[in-house]
C-alpha cells in the first residue's frame, strides 16, 4: 500500500461482514453492550484481560481514546456483532507495530456465552484478509498467553505460524508471571485454511 501523506488519510472499513459476524469500528453509544458483555464474563475474561474489572465510567474513557485512535489510524479497534441476531459478543482490531512496514497485530476477545462457536475463527479471518488485500500487510501477528489455548487454536486454525513462546515476558492480569506465545503470518504463507 502507498502511504498517503498524512497517517489520518489511511483508508479504512466501515464494516466487514462474514457468514455470521460483523465486525465495525466503534461508537460512543456502544458503551452499554461492551459493559453488558463485560460484565456478564468478568470471571471469564479476568486470567486474560486487565480490563476485567473496569467499571462503567472506566469503560466509557477507555471507548473515546479506542475512537480517537481509530480516527489518528494509532489503533484500529473494532467491535464484533452476530449478525443474525445484532447480539454484541466482543472486540477484536489491529495493534499497529509499523504502517510503513504493514506490520500489524491482531487482538481479540469474547463473551463467555459466545466462545467455541467459531465467531472468532470468522472475525480474525476477516481482518486478516482485510490487512493483506487492503493494508498491505506484510506480516499479521497473533500473541496470547500461553495458557490460554482458546486463543491460541484461533490462530492455529488460521494457519497462523507459531514462531515464538516468550518465556516469563509479562504479568498475567494475577500479577504472575505468564509466557507469551508468538504466531505470524506473512503473504508468503498459504493461504488459510477452509
């Protein structure tokens, strides 16, 4: 991809829709369904996010400055719906690691009552898809902790390559010490999986 002249003016989605999901930018008035999730999967979401336990005001900054980084392209932060239903079931987007080199994380996460349904598997395909033929993504990365298997069967199903287990790397949200498994994937790789 040209980069524009201004990183604001890098192009991006209003929405991108798969078989059951969609998945768009946020709105300030999605504040009251990211909170309900939340609050409906804390026990669930705790081992993994720090954000757990935020409460609502908490939720509501953290929701302008995901939008304010959106509109700077720092972060591309996206929210997944069902689509049949218009049911929120939890975020997803791109850390940006380098514009210029087209590297760029993907992140996610889920309600508890919606995972192992392959909602996630359909949204991080989509913005796969979406960095290699509209970014220019040159490397797409996953990273999770290791212990969190779900996660990291997402990627795997993905045909993401696992390239790393960072040792000891970061504090799990417990305040213990977790390892950090690396997955990647570049357009050299083959094409995802069906």
């Amino acid at each position: 991809m040209d980069m524009p002249a201004f990183q604001t003016a890098i192009p991006t989605f209003e929405e991108l829709q798969g078989a059951r999901v969609l998945v768009r930018p946020y709105r300030a008035s999605d504040a009251d369904d990211i909170y309900a999730a939340i609050e409906a999967s804390r026990d669930h979401l705790r081992p993994w996010l720090p954000f757990a336990d935020e409460t609502a005001d908490e939720l509501r900054d953290w929701l302008t400055h995901a939008l304010a980084r959106w509109l700077l392209r720092e972060e591309l932060t996206v929210g997944v719906w069902e689509l049949a239903s218009g049911r929120y079931l939890g975020g997803s987007g791109f850390h940006i690691h380098s514009w210029q080199i087209g590297y760029f994380e993907i992140g996610y996460w889920l309600r508890a009552d919606a995972e192992g349904k392959g909602f996630m598997t359909e949204t991080v395909r989509l913005l796969t898809d979406y960095a290699f033929a509209s970014l220019g993504a040159q490397r797409v990365e996953i990273r999770c902790d290791a212990r969190n298997t779900r996660s990291a069967a997402v990627a795997e199903r993905l045909g993401f390559v696992r390239e790393a287990r960072l040792r000891k790397n970061l504090r799990a949200p417990d305040g213990t010490l977790r390892d950090t498994l690396i997955f990647a994937r570049t357009p050299d790789d083959p094409p995802m999986p069906a």
